[in-house]
C-alpha cells in the first residue's frame, strides 16, 4: 500500500504543479479561463492568484520530496507525505465548505490526496 500511496501522492503533486502553472504563469489568459473569471476580474485577482499558485507549488514540492525519500527514510517520507497531502486535502474541503458551488474543483484537487491518505492509513496499520 505504501507504493500505492506514493503512485497518489506523485499525482496530487503533479495536479498542483499544473494549479500552481494555470494561477501564477498564466493566470491571465489559460488560468482565467480554467477558473472562469472574466478579463477584468483576472486583473483584480491577479495578486491572490499569483500568491495562492506558490501555496499550491510548495504543496507540491513538500510531496514529491516525500516521494523521493521513501527509499533512504521511510519516517521522514512518510511525515512529508502526510503534511503534503494531508493539507491538499484540507485545501479542497476548505474550497467546498466556502463554495458548494465549487464541488467539482474540489473532488478534483481532493481526490488523489484523499487516496494517498487512506493508502498510507492502511499500510501503517497492518
């Protein structure tokens, strides 16, 4: 189960690099269209953007280093796993509880995290 959790974990990495792509590179164009925010209001919100596509690379990055690490320290992957996904995850029920409307978004960002989690919860406990 720990390399299913790795498997999850890699893809929710690769989601939030592509997020971290679509709010802070390209924001303006790809990005707004993606979070379907007219011109205008892309240029209001540009700031926040910029600064929450960061917030969703370093989640990232937390993960892959977890990913890369299991073989030479499983305790500190697992940490890093944990923290990574684990706040992916808390993302994406924050993002419902805010907007029902946003469900969809939601599943998608939650849903790798959600699986490299309770993969993770399996393998430690049996």
């Amino acid at each position: 189960m720990l390399v299913v959790a790795q498997v999850f974990a890699g893809l929710a990495a690769l989601l939030h690099v592509y997020i971290f792509w679509l709010e802070s590179l390209v924001f303006g164009s790809r990005g707004r269209k993606v979070f379907g925010v007219s011109a205008a209001e892309a240029e209001v919100m540009r700031p926040w953007a910029y600064n929450q596509g960061f917030y969703n690379l370093f989640l990232a990055i937390v993960t892959a280093v977890g990913v890369a690490v299991c073989g030479a320290n499983r305790d500190a992957a697992v940490a890093l796993l944990v923290a990574g996904t684990g706040s992916m995850l808390a993302a994406a029920l924050v993002l419902i509880t805010s907007d029902p409307g946003k469900a969809r978004a939601a599943v998608v960002q939650g849903l790798f995290p959600l699986i490299a989690l309770l993969s993770l919860a399996i393998w430690a406990l049996t």
